[in-house]
C-alpha cells in the first residue's frame, strides 16, 4: 500500500470523527461528567485571567480558605491556557487542543500495532479505537486523561522499539513519556509496569549493569512525579482515591455489582463499542488458545494488564457505575485484543465482514454518546447555562457569592466565573450566613427549593433574579 493510500485511510476515521462532533465544538460545558470537566476548565480559565504560573493552579472556591488547588500536574490546562493567551479565551480551543491531542493518540497506537500486523490490519484497528464511544466523548471535553493516554501510548511505543532495537536513547524517550503521563495522571504510572518484565529478564541473564544504568534513568525521570504529588496528595483531604478498597465502607455485594457492570456493560458497550465486540471476543478466544505460544511482546502487555487490573479492582469503590473515564487506562490493551482479533478475520473467509463493522463504528459510537450534549439536561441548573452572561454582568468581577447549595463546588462557579463559597445541601444557617458575608460575600445564589429569607432576619435580601436559581444581594441589618 502506498503512503498516500495509508495517509487517506489513517485521517479518513478522524475527519468523520471531527465532523460528527462539529456541532458541539462551540458548545459550553455539559453532559457527563460535567463536574469533572468544569475543575479542568477552571483551571484553564484562571490561568488565562489570573495566575498564569503553571505551578499554581487555581480555583474558584475559597471554602478551605485558598483557591489554590493542587491535583494532577496542569501541562494540560496550562498549554491550552497560553492557546488562550494568544488567541483570547474560548472553550472551542479547550475542545480543539484535546482532539489534536487525541490524534496524535491515533497516530501512537497505529504505530505500536503496526510492530505487530499488517498496515491493512493496523489501519482497521485505527478506525476501531477511533470510535470507542468512550474515547469519542472524551476526546472533545476537557479531561487531561486523554493527554497522559497520549503520552502512555507512545511510552510504549518506544518500549518496544527499546526492546527491539536494544538503543539505550529509546529507553530514555520511554522514561520521559512516563513520566509525563503520570505527572498529567498519576495512575498512568502503571505504565512502567512492562519495564518490571524486562529488569526481571536483565537479573535473570545477570546484566547487572545495564539494568542499574536504566533504573537510574527512569528514577531519575519519575523525581518530578514524586515531588509534585508529595506536594499535591496530602491536600487532597475527603478524597477516596488515594485509599481505595482500604477505607471501602460499600457492601461486598455491591463491589460485585460495580465489578459485573464494568464487566458486562462498560467493556462492550463504552470501551470497546458494540460494532467491534466480534473481534474482542475473538481476540480474547485467540489469545487464550495459542497462550502456549505467545511472543515475547505479549508477554509484557500481560504483565501490564495484570497491574492494571489490580488498580482496576483497588479503585472499584470509587469507580461505582459513573467514572467511566478512570477505565480509559485500558483502552490501548483492549484494541490490542481488537487487533488480534481483526488480524485472523481479515485473513479468513469472514473478511468481508470487517469491512461492514468498519462502516458501522462512526453510527454506533454517535448513537451512544450523542444523548450526553443535551442542551435541556446539562448536568446542573440550565439557568447557569443560558444566563451566564447575565450573572456575569449583575455580578461584578471583584464580587464574591455565596452557592447554596452545589456539591462539586466548581459547577457553579464556573458559570458564574466568580470566586466565592459552595456550601453542601443544608449546611447555609444564620451563622454561616454571617460569618462569609463578614469575609466579603455579598451575594447569594441559591437553588434550593425550600430557601426562605424570613429564616435570615439579620439580613436584607435583594431579589436580583428568581426563576429556576435565585440570586439575592444581601445587606446586613
């Protein structure tokens, strides 16, 4: 096949991709996840307008007293936020930024199967992978886990070029993209999993040197992850991630159920697709009876599988049903599956077959996924969604609110695009009502049903606007 055959058939899957998510582009933040996505976008914006200091990140929320916030390394939002500064702000760069990135996610994992198969199979494989709903809904939303997913594939790219070619420069090259993956996401550190396999086989030929020079050289590259996170992890007071099962209070039935549901439903359904399953399944049936004569690549990305599936089972209590985007760490091993699978179909009698799945794939993975841009169900209050620029207005930059109630403590403010306090469901009394009014809050958005002023007397309330939210100017008698 010639290179200008293998350029049009490698871009054709990401031009119908980027075409289907065209209308969605200029779209604010909704849908799935939105929580998650508006943290990301916070920082993004305050590094734009505040601090542009990729070493403070900042937030909206002043509730623990700063509006720092120390979570995964920002590359991601800081980059996106010097697009911005050249550019000027707008969330289409944030969605644009993420699909380059997504492509070039692409180009890493035709790289690693074509070690493996057939251009023809290994372009197969692209299409698939390009439309795994899960990385088709991701791949245009503000989440760093597609960059360390970027940086993860082309680790193993270099890997395996290591590997094979024995050039010591692959190996540093492979360092450094893990490093930069677990900086963006810690738990893409897994990642390093397959060089644990490989130090295993140097102990065991007695290559003592080589082995101290690389686990010098990948120490060396991981000091960043360690020093940011030793930063980062003891601020991150209430959150189960860093525990796991370890402080798991959920009954063992309902683990279980998680467990079936990501299983059953997640694997096929999100991150694989349903149109691509048959090749899954012959994948796996494949791999399980020739399992006696498996080559040596497949070796390390069963070791990796290995230590992902223990992060997969000690992360289970806070996977639940919903945090989809914690299993994208999977994605690479399960296409690779995919490709074994394509590769005996396409030199079967069933080839034809592939051809119609491959068709398919783009409607499938739209079918399932389109309903999370739902302009009438975003995720939160729809007011914040149509009259952001209206608040923005009433509510003066310098001004400080008071969010009664919203959990996530970032969706609100977000659209708001102020500093201010956002309380949990019932926590807003006379006395907290005092005291953040003492530090500055001078305004107070609620969408609590029950919200009733006369509980207030201390206080004047002026009714600025009232519909689905109510927002009130407040005065101290």
């Amino acid at each position: 096949m010639s290179n200008k055959k293998i350029t049009f058939f490698f871009l054709l899957p990401i031009i119908i991709s980027f075409s289907l998510h065209a209308p969605i582009l200029n779209l604010d933040l909704i849908g799935y996840h939105v929580w998650r996505q508006t943290q990301t976008q916070t920082v993004i914006y305050n590094f734009t307008f505040s601090d542009n200091s990729i070493f403070n990140p900042q937030k909206f929320d002043l509730t623990n007293g700063s509006t720092t916030l120390l979570y995964e390394f920002p590359l991601y939002q800081w980059i996106i936020a010097q697009v911005n500064n050249c550019f000027g702000y707008s969330v289409l760069h944030t969605r644009l930024f993420t699909f380059l990135i997504f492509v070039f996610f692409l180009l890493g994992f035709y790289r690693l199967v074509k070690k493996l198969v057939e251009v023809e199979v290994a372009l197969i494989s692209n299409v698939l992978i390009c439309f795994s709903p899960l990385l088709y809904y991701y791949c245009v939303n503000p989440l760093p886990d597609i960059l360390s997913l970027c940086f993860s594939i082309w680790a193993l790219n270099f890997f395996f070029c290591f590997i094979i070619e024995k050039k010591i420069i692959y190996f540093l090259i492979f360092a450094v993209f893990i490093m930069l993956a677990a900086l963006v996401k810690l738990p893409y550190i897994i990642f390093c999993a397959v060089f644990l396999l490989h130090a295993f086989k140097r102990s065991i030929k007695k290559e003592r040197k080589e082995l101290l020079a690389e686990i010098i050289m990948l120490l060396f590259c991981l000091t960043p992850v360690f020093l940011w996170y030793s930063k980062a992890i003891p601020t991150w007071v209430g959150n189960g991630i860093t525990s796991g099962l370890i402080k798991n209070n959920k009954p063992l039935l309902v683990l279980l159920d998680y467990f079936q549901f990501n299983l059953i439903s997640s694997v096929p359904e999100l991150l694989t697709n349903y149109a691509s399953c048959v090749f899954l399944v012959t994948g796996i049936y494949l791999f399980f009876k020739r399992i006696k004569n498996l080559k040596n690549h497949h070796h390390y990305l069963i070791i990796l599988f290995l230590f992902l599936s223990f992060y997969f089972l000690f992360e289970l209590n806070m996977i639940e049903k919903t945090h989809d985007y914690y299993l994208m760490p999977f994605i690479p091993l399960i296409f690779l599956v995919v490709t074994y699978g394509v590769n005996y179909v396409y030199y079967s009698r069933f080839k034809k077959y592939i051809f119609f799945i491959v068709c398919i794939v783009p409607l499938t993975a739209w079918l399932r996924i389109n309903t999370r841009w739902n302009l009438e169900k975003p995720g939160f209050t729809k007011d914040y969604l149509t009259q952001k620029n209206y608040f923005q207005k009433i509510i003066s930059t310098n001004d400080t609110c008071i969010i009664d109630y919203d959990e996530s403590r970032f969706m609100s403010l977000y659209y708001l695009k102020r500093k201010g306090y956002s309380l949990l469901e019932d926590q807003l009394n006379q006395k907290t009502l005092k005291e953040l009014y003492l530090k500055g809050a001078k305004f107070l958005v609620s969408e609590n049903p029950t919200f009733n002023t006369n509980d207030y007397p201390n206080f004047n309330f002026k009714n600025i606007y009232d519909k689905n939210l109510k927002i009130f100017r407040l005065e101290l008698k």
